[in-house]
C-alpha cells in the first residue's frame, strides 16, 4: 500500500505530465517531433504517420527501467532505488 506522501507524489507527476503512466499515453512524430496521444495514427501537425511504440517503450529499449515499478534507473544499478527490487546490470 501506498503512503500518502508517494500518492501525492505520483498524483502530481501524472498532473505535470511526467512518470511513466504520461510516457505510456503518448507517442512522438519522428518527423517533427509533435506529441500525440498513444491512440493516434497520424501526426496533427504534419500528418506523417505516427509510430506504433509510445514514449515508454521507446524510453525503456534505451534506458533502465525497474522490471517490477517501472522506475528508471542507472544502467549499473544492482537495485531499484524506489522498490529494491534486485537488476541485473545493462551491458554496456
């Protein structure tokens, strides 16, 4: 269970637009760079189509992600500073 001060924490990070849960319900245009909701097929600005990866999974094939919270980590992390949870080093 939560405590209140990490609810409050997660609340504010998705209110911002930040966190994984906003990286998850968007995509970026490899053409011009516009942000779009994970459903679009097609950039608003430029109507080039818009990729099938969201911000998420793009940022977690290039970074260390938690496997078990999802939170991003140093690729030589051994744990997860937020859950503990033991990771295995990322080959360089």
């Amino acid at each position: 269970m939560a405590t209140l001060s990490e609810t409050i924490r997660l609340e504010s990070m998705r209110q911002y637009g930040f966190g994984a849960e906003a990286m998850k319900a968007l995509k970026v245009c490899t053409r011009c760079g516009t942000m779009a909701a994970a459903t679009a097929t097609f950039c608003k600005e430029c109507r080039a189509r818009l990729p099938q990866e969201t911000l998420f999974q793009l940022y977690r094939r290039r970074h260390g992600v938690c496997p078990e919270c999802e939170t991003v980590i140093p690729d030589s992390a051994q744990f997860c500073p937020q859950c503990g949870c033991r990771v295995r080093e990322r080959s360089k």
